[in-house]
C-alpha cells in the first residue's frame, strides 16, 4: 500500500463518518492521526513492510528536497498532525462555527489520493520538510 491509496481510504471514511454522523468514530480517526504523525508507525508503510517491501516508506513524491531538506521531520508526518489538529479545532472546539471544515479536509484527502497531488505536502516539503 502507499501513500496515494491511503490518502483515498482517509478520505473515504472521514467523509463516511461525517455523513453518518458518528462523533465517536471521527474522534478515534483524530486519534489514528495524531498516532501516525507522533510515532511515524503509518499504516501504509506497516502495511507494506509486512508484504515484504523492502523499500517501504520512501518518498513517491519528485519535489523530495532530499539532503537538502531544512527540518528532519517528514512531510507525511506533518500532514497526519495537521490533519489531526484541523479536526480538533474544527470538529471538536468549533463545530457549529466551522461545520465545513472537516468536510473540506475529506474531500481534499481523497482528491489529492485519487490525483496524487497533495497541495499539502507539497507545501510542507516547500518549507523543508523531509
């Protein structure tokens, strides 16, 4: 599994559960996120490894900045935490200010899983993450 497909799913069930509603279920994908950013155990990458993937986890992105690179923290880890803190403030301490949001975010994962774009990480790379 990579990125891009993990992106699709992400996306997917954020919406789902938004559609239906269950506050539950959206407060332990917050957690999955903040999880996977703070750890950088992603499943993608768990996933591939347990294929036997030697190779699982390199960058499929070409604006990579490589050595270059200003912050050793990679850009699919700040993506996660991102996503994590968006939820938080827009779903948990707004969510009659903010109803869009988390909305915006499920479309925009699955956009950028289903273009394999990510406007996000590439901003993140931009700025010098890994």
């Amino acid at each position: 599994m990579n990125e891009r497909i993990f992106r699709i799913i992400l996306g997917a069930v954020l919406l789902l559960l938004l559609y239906f509603d269950l506050r539950q279920a959206v407060y332990g994908f917050i957690v999955l996120s903040f999880f996977e950013g703070v750890t950088n155990w992603r499943i993608p990458i768990l996933v591939s490894r347990m294929l036997g993937d030697r190779n699982a986890g390199t960058a499929d992105c070409t604006l990579s900045p490589g050595a270059g690179a200003r912050f050793n923290f990679e850009a699919e880890r700040a993506l996660r935490l991102a996503v994590a803190v968006f939820l938080v403030v827009s779903y948990v301490v707004f969510p009659k200010e903010l109803w869009f949001f988390p909305w915006f975010i499920g479309f925009a994962l699955f956009g950028a899983g289903l273009s394999g774009i990510c406007p996000m990480v590439m901003g993140f790379r931009w700025l010098g993450f890994r």
